[in-house]
C-alpha cells in the first residue's frame, strides 16, 4: 500500500478536511502504516502540531475504528469520577447524564460523525526528553539483558528501546486514566512509534491550549477544581503527569482535557514523585490565579501527597 507522503510533507493533504504548511512531516507519516494496514486510519488529512518529542497529525478514521467511535461516541464516560467533586458544572453533567441525555467524547460535538482521530508519532533516533532521567527511574525495573544494557550505555538500540518504552507507556497510562474517568483522550491504538488516540477538536481544527484560553472568574474556578480532581485522580492511581501546564491541557466543549502522558511517573517508586507533583500544581495554579483562582499550591500539593501517603484517595 503506499500514501502521498510528499503532498502532506510539502505543504498539501492526504484527501482531506484541512491542510497546515509543515516540511518536517516528512519522516514520520511513513510510520503510520500500520494504522492504514489495519483499517484503523484511511487519511492523514493535516499536521495538528510538531514538538522536540513528537508530532500530531488529524486522521480520517478507518473502517474498523469509525464503526467502533459511532458505538461509543453518546456513550463516553470521561470524567465520571469527577462526578463527586462537588463542582456545580461537573454536578450539572452528572445530572444530564442521569437524565438521560447522552455524554459527550471531547473530541466530538453531539450530533457529528465520529470520523476523526489523532496520530501521535515520536521521534525515534533524534527522540529527547529534557532530563529524561528524572522520568526513567523506574522505567527500567524488570528490563534485563541487552535493552537495559544499551538503554544505559545510550546506544542507537538503546535510543529505540527508549522510544518504544515512552509510547507503550503513555498508552497505558492513558488507558488506566480514562478508564478511571479523568478528562484524558481515549487512546485507540499503538504500533511502533505511534499511537492512535480520539482527536481532540473537529473538523474545523484541534482543540486550543488553555494557555490560549481567557476563561472568565466563574469557569476558571470550575476548571482549576475539576483539574485538580483530575491530578488527584491519577495519584490515587500512582501516577504523576510530571510535565503538567498550561501548555499541555486542551479546552473544549466548555472542559479541560489533559495530554501528553509520555513522561508520567509511578509515585512509588520515583525518587522525585513529590518534587514532580509540586511543579505541575505549581503549574496549574499559575495560570488559574490570572483569573481570579486564589490557591496556594504549596499547600495543595503538601495536603495532597500528605493523603496519598496515608492512602487516602
């Protein structure tokens, strides 16, 4: 099967809804061939975005997978969990939902098809993380043989043995997270280098950062609570985000929804776990205080790890 790499990578689309000037593109389409082989995606339609770790692109859903999102797209439960933050929006949903009107996938406005997903494609060889070893630490336990050896010694083999290990874990976490009912795209699939996840957006475009976003004093104190529930969640499962901002927190459909897990940790077993849950709060409150959020993240992050230490969540 072969796909017109070069139109997306000159600046054209594979088909499509919408196109976005990139060239460095190029490399990586290619490495979406199993989702075409596997009636998962059927268009690379436009590049959403390209960072140091990895690229995004909009892909027209395949076969198999578009009938799986029109099963699931009135009965998304994202966010269930938070059901019992307290939060008067986050108890309006819950009472629509019980009320028999449909919840809604993020990345999908009632009433439209479910025909768009997301490739998130990293960077092999050139792959890097900004003091990557601060999210390794566990990484490597239960690794024996040549992987651990080359992942130490940073050989090429290590390099990829490094990349497959990040994108196999930001699909787990992912999973155990929305399963769990935090605001995080439902990932679909994973091969190689990629994953496959809901796309976040529609077909006018993706979903904006929150550092994009002016939100008003009533929906900032709303969305800092329901972030907070969402952080708070991930803990009681062990895991801390580790690179959480505004940078990486979508707004849509009058929610956050959180991204880019590939460098999450396990509280238990990294050394740094409460350092790396005090700047994503930090973080977090940063941007909400500009609209009016009063908190003090020290002592939020404090009350929280003092609670997940006492197993508590």
């Amino acid at each position: 099967m072969t796909h017109d790499y070069e139109a997306l990578a000159e600046g054209g689309h594979v088909g499509g809804l919408g196109m976005q000037r990139r060239s460095q593109g190029r490399d990586h389409v290619q490495q979406l061939d199993s989702f075409y082989d596997q009636g998962l995606i059927s268009e690379v339609l436009y590049l959403v975005s390209i960072g140091k770790e990895a690229s995004v692109y909009c892909c027209a859903a395949g076969r198999f997978l578009a009938a799986d999102m029109s099963r699931r797209l009135h009965g998304w439960q994202g966010g269930a969990a938070l059901q019992q933050s307290g939060s008067p929006a986050v108890q309006q949903e819950a009472e629509e939902a019980g009320s028999g009107s449909p919840a809604v996938a993020p990345g999908r406005p009632a009433g439209e098809p479910a025909g768009l997903v997301a490739a998130k494609v990293f960077r092999a060889r050139q792959y890097r993380f900004k003091n990557d070893a601060v999210y390794q630490e566990e990484r490597t336990r239960g690794m024996k043989g040549q992987a651990k050896r080359a992942l130490a010694k940073k050989t090429r083999f290590g390099r990829e043995v490094q990349t497959g290990a990040w994108v196999h874990h930001e699909y787990e976490v992912l999973k155990e997270l929305h399963d769990a009912g935090c605001d995080v795209p439902r990932p679909l699939a994973a091969a190689g280098d990629a994953i496959l996840l809901e796309f976040v957006g529609d077909e006018e475009g993706p979903a904006p950062q929150l550092q994009r976003v002016a939100l008003n004093r009533e929906d900032a104190e709303e969305q800092f609570e329901r972030t907070m529930r969402n952080v708070e969640i991930a803990l009681s499962l062990n895991r801390i985000h580790g690179d959480l901002s505004a940078h990486n927190i979508l707004w849509w459909g009058g929610r956050v929804v959180l991204i880019d897990f590939p460098q999450a940790v396990d509280a238990r077993f990294n050394s740094q776990a409460q350092q790396l849950l005090e700047r994503d709060i930090a973080n977090v409150v940063r941007y909400f205080s500009q609209f009016g959020v009063r908190a003090e993240a020290w002592r939020l992050s404090r009350d929280l790890w003092r609670r997940y230490m006492r197993a508590e969540l």
